[in-house]
C-alpha cells in the first residue's frame, strides 16, 4: 500500500513538472516569437508621437534615428539616462524632443513627450505614460481633452513666470475638473523642459 501511494506521488509529480515545463518553454517561445513585433510596435506608437508634435512637413531628417543620449537631469526629472529626438529641415535645426518627467503627478510620475523649436517656443506637449485617476487627472491625454494643446507656442517668455501656473494658483493655465494637482505638475516639468533647453541649447545641436 504505501510503495503504491509513492508510485502514485512520483507519477503526480512527473506530471506536474511536465506542465510546469510546457508551460514555461510555452511562454518563453510566445516571447521569443513576439519580442520583434512589440519592438516595431513602440516604435511606431514612438513615431506618431513625434510627428504629432513636429508634422513630417516641417522637417526632413529621420527624427527617430537623428538622437541625442542626454545625462540624468533636474530639470528634465530624468534619474538615468534620456533621449531627445532632433529635427532638421535641409540640414538646420528646427526642433527637439525631449523625454520629460513630471515626477510628482497625483498618482506618480507623468511621462511627457516636450517638442521645443529652435527659438525656444513649444512645438507641443504629449503625455505618454501616466497612472492619474481615470475621469479626472487623464484629462491630460489628448484624445480625452484638448487641455495640452494649451501649451503649443509658448515660451519662458510667453507667459512670465508668474503665468506658468494654473489660474486658481494666479496662472494661465486651466487646472482640470477635480482635479488640480495633475496639471501643476505637468506644468512646472514643461517650463522646467524649457529652462533645460535655454541651458544646453548648443550642446544639443552641436
């Protein structure tokens, strides 16, 4: 009885690392198979951003290829290394993109996309990775609320400093519904994106 109880064991626990085998050997060939497929698909999600921020007649480079790897920066919220995206336009600089993080959003951090022309103005502003609460802070997305386009054209200049706020803060910036903490963040780290700029600006088209 008990040598047929352990035979009983052991064929169970074949059959269990038989399945636990399958089973991994299963999911590393799905990865495997899809890693290629997942790569082009972030970077084409990548190239849309771009294009949404700098329209393909504006420029004439391979903006996704044409790139700067930037160090950690305060002013950009980046702890590790970043990457900004250049466009040219018969070989002059005409913009760059810049991987912004806006580190202290309701729910964390916000990932931006900040598009900065030559002359300093904004080409635009994207969100790209956030986890503010749904029906309020997402207002941020663009295709929820036209609120991000607030920021195409302006500059340090444009509004003063004292306008680089949300109106309930004295600012020109609209704060969404319910929720004001959101876009505070989002635009100190565009103005900070600019400071940036402002700062490093030969260094980037060097």
């Amino acid at each position: 009885m008990i040598a047929a109880n352990r035979r009983d064991i052991l064929i169970s626990g074949a059959f269990l690392w038989l399945f636990a085998v399958a089973g991994t050997t299963l999911v590393a060939l799905t990865e495997f198979t899809t890693a290629d497929a997942i790569v082009e698909n972030e970077r084409q999600m990548l190239l849309r951003n771009l294009y949404a921020l700098l329209p393909a007649d504006k420029l004439d480079n391979d903006i996704a290829s044409d790139t700067l790897e930037l160090p950690a920066a305060t002013l950009l919220g980046t702890e590790t290394i970043s990457t900004a995206y250049r466009a040219r336009l018969r070989g002059e600089p005409v913009a760059v993109i810049f991987n912004s993080i806006a580190p202290n959003g309701y729910n964390g951090k916000i990932y931006l996309l900040v598009g900065v022309n030559i002359d300093g103005s904004l080409a635009g502003v994207r969100v790209v990775k956030h986890a503010e609460t749904p029906g309020l802070g997402d207002g941020i997305e663009i295709r929820k609320s036209p609120w991000i386009r607030a920021f195409d054209g302006k500059s340090l200049d444009n509004p003063d400093a004292d306008g680089w706020r949300v109106k309930r803060d004295g600012g020109e910036f609209d704060q969404l519904t319910g929720a004001t903490i959101t876009p505070r963040a989002i635009i100190a780290a565009v103005r900070n994106t600019l400071l940036y700029y402002r700062q490093n600006a030969d260094m980037i088209f060097q």
